[in-house]
C-alpha cells in the first residue's frame, strides 16, 4: 500500500542498493584512467542530485535557473560552496579511487553523517577507513576537523 509521504524501504535496503550501485561505478570508472574526467563524471551526479531542489527554489522566487550556472567550473565552484555537498562529493570521489575496497551497505549512512559531522564539528570519531578517505582529501585540514578512529585520541587531544 503507498501512502503519500510514507518510505517503505528500509535504510538497510537503500544502503545495499546505493552500495550495488557505486560499486558499479568504481567498476567502470576503474577502467579508465583520466583520474579529471573521472572525477567531473561524478560531481556531475552529485550536482544532478540538487537539480529539483535548485528548480524548485528558482521556481519560488521566480529566477531562471538557466542562468545560475554558466560553467562547469561555476557548477564545481557551487558545490564546493556548500559545505555537506562538498563533503560529501569529495568523500565519494576519494573512496571511488580504492580499487581493492568494495562498497558496503552501510557506507551510504556513513557518508551522509560525515557529510554533516565534518564541516561542523571541531573532532569526529569514526571507523579508520573514513579517518583514512577524510585525510586523503583533506577535508579535516579545509574544516578543522579532528578526525580519530578511537575515542582516546580524542579525549587526549581536549585541553585539560
């Protein structure tokens, strides 16, 4: 039975799904090896994914959404500019470039809360893997975030 409004899919079902999904897309774009076009490739998913968001507000204010962007580099520019799509781009795109790691259900989850932990937070604990990909793309120097896979290196970080 659908009901306006009600997710009948589970997180864990949208989690193996997305996983399946980008595990396909590391298997492709694994492939290649123009690391650019590769990365454009899926900052163009991420940008598509804000797409009905950005028409519905242009819609709202009544602005021609035709002329927000005249550029790709305006649209790489935009992402960048908000600080949970920027995270959340360059944290896919960094764990698109290991070949050897598969995509888990729970990776979805993960990166939909890092995306938000790490621009806001001052120290975020979090499994070594994404410790791993946040340093990589150096997100914790851009927001400066503390990222730790234990709890202790946290707290022995706090000034006492």
């Amino acid at each position: 039975m659908d009901i306006d409004g009600l997710d009948r899919i589970t997180q864990h079902r949208r989690g193996a799904r997305y996983a399946e999904q980008q595990q396909i897309r590391t298997d492709w774009l694994n492939k290649s090896e123009n690391r650019v076009m590769l990365d454009r490739f899926l900052l163009s998913e991420d940008f598509n994914d804000l797409l009905e968001d950005i028409n519905q507000v242009c819609d709202l204010h009544r602005l021609n959404p035709y002329k927000l962007f005249q550029s790709r580099e305006e649209i790489i520019d935009f992402i960048k500019s908000v600080p949970t799509r920027d995270v959340f781009s360059a944290l896919r795109i960094t764990r698109h470039r290991n070949k050897q790691k598969r995509w888990e259900q729970h990776d979805f989850a993960d990166l939909l809360a890092l995306s938000v932990a790490i621009p806001y937070c001052d120290v975020v604990v979090t499994e070594k893997q994404w410790c791993h990909i946040t340093k990589q793309a150096r997100l914790d120097k851009k927001y400066g975030t503390l990222m730790v896979h234990k709890l202790e290196d946290a707290l022995s970080s706090l000034p006492t």
